[in-house]
C-alpha cells in the first residue's frame, strides 16, 4: 500500500469517527440509515457499525442492540475456499423484527431472522432463525423457554425490587427522569436492604451481622494488624 493510500484510509477512519460523535444509542440508527440499513422507530443501539453491509440489515420498532453486538451480514469463513476460488463471497440479510433485545457480546450471523418479541441472551451465538416470542441463549443459541414464563419471572422480581419512593412524572421513564439521581438512591438502598443476606461477608464461619458490626469489626481487625508487634508482647503476659 503506497503512503498516499494510507493517507487516504487513515483520514476515512478520522472523520467517521468525527461523524459518528454526532450520536448516541437513541440517535445512532440516523447514520444506519444513511449506511442503507432499515431501522424502525423508538430502537436504543449501542455499537456504533452494523457489519460490513448494513444495507442487508433490517430492524424493527421498539429493538435494543446492547455493547459489543456483532451482526455479521457476510460470511468470512468461505476464506477457506479463497485458494480455490480467488473472488468467492457468500452474503445473507439479517432480519430483527419489533420488540426484541440482543444481549451483550451476542453474535448474529448471516441469513438469520429473529422473531419478534424475542430476547437472545448475552453471549450468544445465533446461527438459525428465532421463532417469535422466544427466549434464546447459548452456542449456537437455542430456545431457552417462552417469553410469557420470563415476563411472570420479571414482574415477580419487580414486584419486590421496586423501590417504594421513586417519582416518576407522567411520560417519565426509569432513567430519563428529572428525579433520576434521587431514584436511583432510593434504588441503591432497596437493594441493599433486600440483598443484605447474600452481599454481607461471613463472620465466623456462617454468622453475619448488621452493616454496622460488619464495619466494627473489621476496623477493629485494621487496627490490630496496624498496630505493631514486638516478640515480647506477643510471648509474654503480666
């Protein structure tokens, strides 16, 4: 590659990182669009680049793409052939339909259509279609058990995670409220409370205390192991 060509791909690098500044995940499916992919309404994408060929990208209203999503509209392994057939491509769309989420790390690959109302859990690998109202997870991601069991599943969970003094004003969401710093306090010492069992440390084998023996005892440890210890004090009494 002559120094003019690199030249040329490192200022094309600049200034689509300038341009992709511009966005954030409520935003970013503007540029989609400007790259040819279809994208509904009211969608919250997190990477910033849909592939090689976002044109063959088709998402839904209502979708969530979380951090470090791949969607792979081109198949790299037909590299293995490349000896026999120098120019070979191999291409698929890749078709999200409305009201789905795609986990983080999760890996979307070519020919591939997810159903609506469909979560793909993080990490996944999906290789085949996902049929609507699924809940899929895995390598390569498989059906994990119906949206309607999960969506009782959450509500239960909600039920008792809700903190019981956030405001939240008419249109307000969970975290584009005014009072969004004041709620998420209220959300922090909730949890706290209701989780205080399994994130208090041991003492004493199996016995746990308040937070506040928990924070007596180990300033009293601090100062022991601070405070220094000659031989004649650790070996002697009077």
């Amino acid at each position: 590659m002559s120094i003019f060509a690199t030249l040329r791909a490192v200022y094309r690098r600049i200034m689509n990182s300038l341009e992709l500044m511009k966005y954030n995940p409520d935003t970013i499916v503007e540029y989609f669009r400007k790259m040819g992919a279809q994208i509904g309404e009211g969608c919250f994408i997190v990477p910033t680049e849909l592939g090689t060929e976002p044109y063959l990208v088709k998402i839904g209203n209502h979708v969530a793409i979380a951090a470090g999503v791949s969607i792979n509209a081109h198949d790299g392994a037909v590299w293995v052939f490349r000896e026999e057939v120098p120019h070979l491509q191999v291409f698929g769309p890749i078709v999200i339909e409305d009201n789905c989420i795609i986990g983080l790390r999760a890996i979307i690959s070519p020919n591939v259509r997810i159903g609506r109302n469909s979560v793909v859990a993080a990490g996944s690998v999906v290789i085949n279609d996902v049929p609507p109202n699924s809940v899929v997870m895995g390598v390569p991601a498989r059906p994990f058990g119906s949206l309607e069991k999960y969506r009782q599943k959450c509500l239960q969970r909600w039920a008792e995670q809700n903190p019981p003094d956030v405001i939240l004003a008419d249109g307000d969401g969970w975290w584009n409220s005014r009072h969004s710093d004041a709620n998420r306090v209220e959300l922090r010492n909730h949890l706290l409370n209701l989780f205080h069992d399994q994130l208090s440390p041991e003492l004493h084998g199996s016995e746990v205390g308040s937070p506040e023996e928990n924070l007596t005892h180990h300033q009293e440890a601090a100062e022991q192991n601070a405070a220094p210890q000659f031989p004649s004090q650790a070996t002697t009494s009077r």
